[in-house]
C-alpha cells in the first residue's frame, strides 16, 4: 500500500472532524451559555489530543493497525475483543451518521429520508472504493469546499453576541459537558493507528492528525453551540436555516457526512481483518454501509449521548492501559493468546467508569479513569507480573 504524506494525513482528519455529528453535540451545551460551554469543550477536546495522539503514535512507531497494536497488549487473541468491540461501535457509527444526514436533508427539502439515506450511504460506498491512499485530489477538492462553505455558516452564528444569550433549558453539569467533549475524540481512538501506522513520517503525521482533528472538532462543536443558542433550537435544519444556504447546506450535511463516515466504514473493515484474516476490508467496509444504510431507515437514533458513554466506557481504559504498556512499562508486545493483568486492568478500568459516570467531577471520569486505570495496571505488571 502506497505511504501516505503528513498532508494526506492531515486532510483525512479535518474530513473527519468536518461532522455533522460534532455539530449536533455541540448543541447539548447551549443551555450552560457560551463561555461556560465552550470552556467545557476546550478542556474535553484538550484530554481527548493527548489520548488521540498518544493512540496514533503506537501505530506510527510500531508500525501496525489500530487494532493489531491492542494485540501488543491484551495478546493475540485478547486484542480480537477490543477488535469485535470497535467494529460493532463502527457499524454504529455510520447508520448514526448516515441517519443523521438524512434526516437533517429530508428537512430541508421537506422530503425524501430514505432517498437521502441511499444517496449517502451510495457516496460512502464511492470513497471506499477509491480507496484511502488515493483519495488526495478527491479529499482536496472536498475539503476545500467544506472549508468554504463551513466558513460561510461560522459567519452567521459568530457574528451574533453569543455571550449575551440566555437559556431557560436545564443545563448539564461542567464535568458532564467535559465528558461529552471526551468522548468524540475517544470514538476516533481505535481508528487513527489504522492511519498513522501507513504514513511516511509516522510521528509528525499523528500530531497534525491529532492536531487538525481537535482543533477543527472544538469548531465544530462551537457551531452547534452558537446556532443553537441564536436559534432556541437543536436540529441541523434551524441551525443551517439561519444562513439561507438552501440547497448548499445539504451539500455541506452530505458533504461532511460522507468525509466523515468513510473513514468508519473503511476502519470497520480493517478491524474485521484482525477478527478474520483473510477477510477484504473494501468488501466488508461496502456491507457495513449497506447495513447502516438500511438500519438508518428503519430506527430513530436522534440521542447518542448513551452511545457515547458506552464507547468511553470501553475505550478510556483500553487507550490508558496501552500507553502505560507501551510508554511506561516499555513492554515490546506480548506474545501470548491472552495478557491476564492487563486485561482484568481493563475490566476493572470498565468498571469504575461505570461507576463514576453520573457523579460530578470537574472533569469528567474519563481522565479520573485514565489515571486510576494506568496505576492499576503499571502496579499489577510490577508487583505481579515479576513474579
């Protein structure tokens, strides 16, 4: 497969981030007024670089996908548990997206869910073909007219007092509102090795993927804050309403969607591959499309604040026990089917974010879980594992 470039890097990342996902969680966090918000989202997006980065960055070094590098890990087939998870949240993922999509255009147009849904779903089945190390001129000139036209919706909502608007709506708590800011870039965490692992200048390539990803998702967000503060309410049709786009803004929901759903369906299928070896990763990226297509027609799937949860939940503590493995306890990968300690570290990582999740902490319990899980599982490999 073809290297990819620090710039090729950086243009699948902005496309990721480029989301109508982001926007649309960007709207939970109107009613705690902007500058409470956006701190909140700040400070999310900063703990969420740092795993993002840390995540990349195995990949880069050891030179595998995001999911052959939990194998380091949890054991050859330990790691096929995180690889069933991460592929099941993937399958999630792109009906989310592609429901999402298609309702904020049948909106608009007043018309049409279904049809938008296979309209999406079939362009996401383009890129995949296309394929990942050919992308460039397709994601440049699609990222230069998501640029432009993201740009055009900035202008309206910023050039409002946002700090001046009120809401009257019960508003969530900071430590919850920095745990939804976790929790985007913690969905990207099982993917951004798949990535990083084929670039030319493994190392730089994840800090500008992890970089771009953050900044443009902190933009995100703050659009659906703003928009929804101007406008009192949470849907992608009023926010984009303000800016009279029309047409265009449908571009940009489908746009985005696609820019940023590929890169699940695609990453569905590399992680199929450490389930089954042989599998082909463009055919089972195309059958889960097709399968979110059709599941993005037949269910409602308008909160995904439990989805998101439930993806921290998992992937916190996996993420946190692969840095200390890799960057503290300098393990160079276990050979085994199985790495008991760090995988009952994991269970118990599970556990307390379950725990922990609706009790307030200033912020949020996946960086409390990341710790507590990184202590729990450097002691148990120095005090058990020597034995």
């Amino acid at each position: 497969m073809k290297k990819t470039s620090i710039y090729e890097n950086g243009l699948i990342w902005f496309g990721a981030a480029v989301s109508i996902a982001e926007i649309l969680t960007g709207t939970y966090y109107a009613p705690m007024g902007f500058k409470e918000g956006f701190l909140a989202i700040i400070v999310g997006h900063t703990i969420g670089f740092a795993l993002l980065y840390f995540a990349g960055l195995i990949g880069a070094k050891s030179k595998r996908t995001a999911m052959e590098t939990t194998k380091l890990t949890f054991g050859s087939k330990g790691g096929i548990i995180f690889a069933i998870l991460n592929f099941l949240q993937l399958v999630g993922w792109t009906a989310i997206m592609i429901y999402d999509a298609s309702l904020s255009s049948s909106e608009i147009f007043s018309f049409g869910h279904t049809f938008w849904a296979i309209l999406t779903g079939g362009l996401i089945i383009v890129w995949i073909l296309i394929g990942i190390s050919d992308l460039g001129k397709v994601n440049t000139v699609s990222m230069a007219l998501l640029f432009v036209l993201t740009l055009i919706l900035s202008r309206y909502i910023f050039k409002m007092d946002l700090l001046s608007i009120s809401t009257s709506k019960e508003a969530m708590s900071f430590g919850g509102a920095v745990e939804l800011a976790v929790a985007m870039p913690l969905s990207w965490l099982p993917l951004i090795s798949d990535y990083t692992s084929n670039a030319q200048e493994g190392k730089k390539s994840t800090f500008i993927s992890a970089l771009i990803y953050s900044v443009i998702s902190i933009w995100m967000y703050t659009i659906g804050m703003g928009g929804a503060l101007i406008t009192g309410e949470y849907s992608l049709a009023a926010i984009f309403g303000i800016t009279k786009l029309g047409p265009l803004a449908v571009l940009i929901i489908i746009l985005s969607t696609v820019t940023t759903t590929f890169l699940d369906a695609y990453s569905a299928g590399v992680s199929f591959k450490s389930i089954k070896l042989n599998a082909d990763e463009k055919k089972v990226g195309i059958m889960v499309t097709i399968i979110a297509i059709i599941a993005a027609i037949i269910f409602p799937m308008d909160d995904i604040t439990d989805f998101l949860y439930f993806i921290g939940s998992v992937f916190a503590p996996m993420i946190s026990i692969q840095i200390a493995d890799y960057f503290i306890l300098k393990n160079e990968g276990y050979t085994g089917d199985y790495n008991i300690l760090n995988t009952t570290s994991w269970i118990l990582g599970f556990v307390i974010y379950r725990i922990i999740l609706n009790r307030e902490f200033a912020v949020g319990p996946t960086f409390l879980v990341i710790i507590i899980t990184m202590i729990i599982t450097v002691i148990l490999n120095k005090v058990i594992g020597k034995k």
